[in-house]
C-alpha cells in the first residue's frame, strides 16, 4: 500500500510543470516592453530586456535637462538664488505644470524643485531659455552631450519629453543619463522629497507631490524620473541606494503604474538580495603620491574621478582582488588640474578587470632653476651619505 501511494506521488510531481529557484532565471520585468538594471560605481549590468530598442521616453526625457542645468550650476554660469523671469511660451506649455504666469519669476532653487517633484514642462522649457535663451538651443545642446556620452539611440526634440516625431531614447541611454546626473550629488536632495509647496503663504500657492510613488514606498529610492505619454505609456528610470551600494532600474512601456512600479521594485529586489559592492577608494582621495624631480611642488597627487569600488555576488571572496597604480609619464609641463596620467587597474588574482583613469589632483608647475639645483643637490648629499653608511 506504502510502495503504491509513494508512485502516484512521484507520478504526480514528475507531471508538475518545472520551478527554478534562481532568481535570474526568473523573468523580473514580465510587464516593461524595455528594462535595465545596472550598479553606479562599477556600471556592471545586472539585467537587461531590450535596453537599446528605441522608444519614446515622454518625460524622462527630463533627465538630461536636469544635467544640463545642473553642470551650469556647477560651472557657476546659474545660482540657486537666481531669480527667471517666464516667458509666454514656457507658460505655455501643456501637460504637467505648475502654471507659471507670463512675466513671472522665480527662483532657480524651485524651478529645479518643480521639474524634479512634479515634472513641470513650464519650469524644463523656462530654466531652458534661461540657460540657452532659447528651447532649440538647448535641445541642441542635449544631443551634442548625446554624443559626449557615445549614446546611440538617444535623440531630443524638445526639452520636456512631450510628444513629437523622432524623439527616442533606450533603456540603456536612460540609465546612463542618470548615472551621469547623479555624479551631481545634489540632485537626490530634490529628487527624493515626496512632497514640498511652492509660493507658500500666497493665493498662489501650489502643491507638490512626487510623481515617483517609490521614494516614499521603497527602503532606498531617492530618484529619479517618471514619464507618460499614450505612446510611451508609463516609464521610470528609478535609483536607490542601501549602504555603499547604488542601483539604476528603467522600465520603459508598462501598461500601468502598477505594473511599472512591480518590474521596477522586482529590479532592485534583485540587485539588493544578490549583490554587494566593496568601496576601496573614494574619489578625489589620493591614489598615488610621489616627488617628482622636476615638478615644483614636493609632492604630486594622482586621484580617480569616481568612487573605485568592486561588486560581488553575495558569498564572494573580496581577498581575490586588488589595485595596482600605473603612473603616468610627464611629457610636458605645466599640468593642469584634471588631466589624465597614468591608470588604476583593478585586478582579480592577475586579471585585470578594470582600468580607471587617474587625473592630475592640482596644477603641476615645473621647477625654476634655483629650486631644481637645489633639489639635485639635495639627492646628490643624501646619495653620498648613504654611500659613506656602506
């Protein structure tokens, strides 16, 4: 009786259709028409489903208008204090809005924040204007930075992500906007508000409300950007960070908010269960010093543009790995702040897996002859001494 009841159990479980228990081989955006997962530091791809099919992005669009004005905040060409005077045509714009008034103005601070929080296509087309004095001007700019990024199917018509013929993007373009828009670490301090007023205490007083539901719902998002449009249909590029450890996630053509949101929170689900990043250097901390002789600062600083990190699967050995720096040769003097020299190679055992530009920290002026005679000088006096030592 046992052995008969224990083969129709097993005739039962052989007819059960198959479940993996790896989550990668599970399908983490059943509802996204296009998605992309990658971790900042490293730019390792965790997943990706046609990340390079071009689609419309609607307003994550808003990603390289944020970079564009944040590098000019940056450059010291825009203040946060700054006030805009709107034009007719930026308060013009359909779509989400704040309802800026002809001849209005307001401060640059809460024109970032609304394009931030709420989308805002009249605050994207003003701050535009203001930048590049007109929108084609700046769409012109957007697409030449394009072009700086080596992105390949990626073209703007317009600054706010409204519809119009030929303006496309991919999931892949998408995530590396945002990983060049989060170099600026001031963006998530608006990024991540779910809800703020402007021209509080005024008739005139707007709430604003986060259109990225995952900032106040999800352990870790503080960014980035929403889209819709019919022809999109719904969009997030979304970013969170746990620890040390910062991800990327783009759905593209979710049918809802809903499904959207699922495929997004699946991403980063993954990415925090499987994954953890080793931090070994900060940027701008000096990887590599030495004295040069014919530099006139004693000491020259050669740092990274970025955090060095590695990522490993959880379970990983992190004692595999190491850095190792390959200075630079002087061929001309002086050097200006920024400029490359030399490498940092990340190595597993004596694989190099990654290789890391390292930059100049500070001008390098070269030596004048009273400061070199005195340096060889030097050398040659400590030379003797130790001779002497033998």
């Amino acid at each position: 009786m046992i052995r008969k009841h224990f083969i129709l159990l097993l005739t039962v479980l052989l007819m059960m259709p198959s479940i993996s228990i790896f989550a990668e081989d599970a399908e983490l955006t059943n509802h996204s028409s296009s998605s992309f997962l990658m971790e900042v530091d490293t730019g390792t791809v965790l997943h990706e489903k046609n990340a390079h099919k071009q689609l419309p992005p609607a307003s994550m669009t808003k990603l390289m208008t944020l970079l564009l004005i944040m590098e000019e905040i940056d450059q010291g060409k825009l203040t946060l204090s700054e006030k805009v005077r709107v034009s007719e045509y930026a308060a013009s714009m359909g779509g989400s809005q704040i309802f800026l008034e002809p001849n209005e103005e307001m401060s640059v601070d809460d024109l970032l924040k609304s394009i931030a929080i709420a989308s805002a296509n009249d605050s994207s087309v003003a701050l535009a204007e203001r930048i590049a004095v007109s929108e084609e001007n700046f769409v012109k700019r957007m697409n030449e930075r394009v072009k700086e990024l080596g992105l390949k199917n990626t073209k703007f018509k317009n600054v706010t992500g409204l519809p119009e013929e030929g303006h496309f993007s991919s999931a892949y373009d998408m995530a590396k906007i945002a990983q060049e828009l989060l170099k600026h670490d001031e963006i998530t301090s608006y990024t991540q508000i779910y809800e703020d007023y402007l021209r509080k205490g005024t008739d005139e007083e707007f709430w604003l409300v986060n259109t990225n539901k995952l900032v106040k719902f999800y352990q870790g998002v503080d960014g980035l950007k929403t889209g819709y449009t019919n022809a999109a249909k719904y969009c997030l590029t979304a970013t969170a960070k746990r620890g040390d450890m910062r991800v990327i996630a783009v759905s593209m053509g979710a049918e809802t908010v809903k499904d959207r949101n699922a495929d997004v929170t699946n991403m980063l689900d993954y990415a925090f269960s499987h994954y953890e990043l080793h931090k070994l250097h900060d940027k701008d901390t000096p990887l590599y010093s030495w004295s040069h002789l014919k530099s006139e600062q004693d000491e020259l600083n050669l740092v990274a543009d970025q955090n060095v990190s590695v990522l490993l699967s959880k379970g990983e050995k992190m004692e595999d790995y190491k850095t190792v720096v390959e200075p630079g040769n002087i061929s001309k003097w002086p050097m200006k702040e920024g400029e490359q020299l030399g490498h940092l190679h990340v190595k597993k055992g004596d694989t190099t897996m990654k290789k890391i530009p390292l930059y100049v920290q500070e001008d390098v002026q070269e030596a004048g002859l009273f400061k070199l005679f005195n340096r060889v000088g030097k050398y040659l006096h400590q030379g003797y001494k130790t001779s002497n030592k033998n």
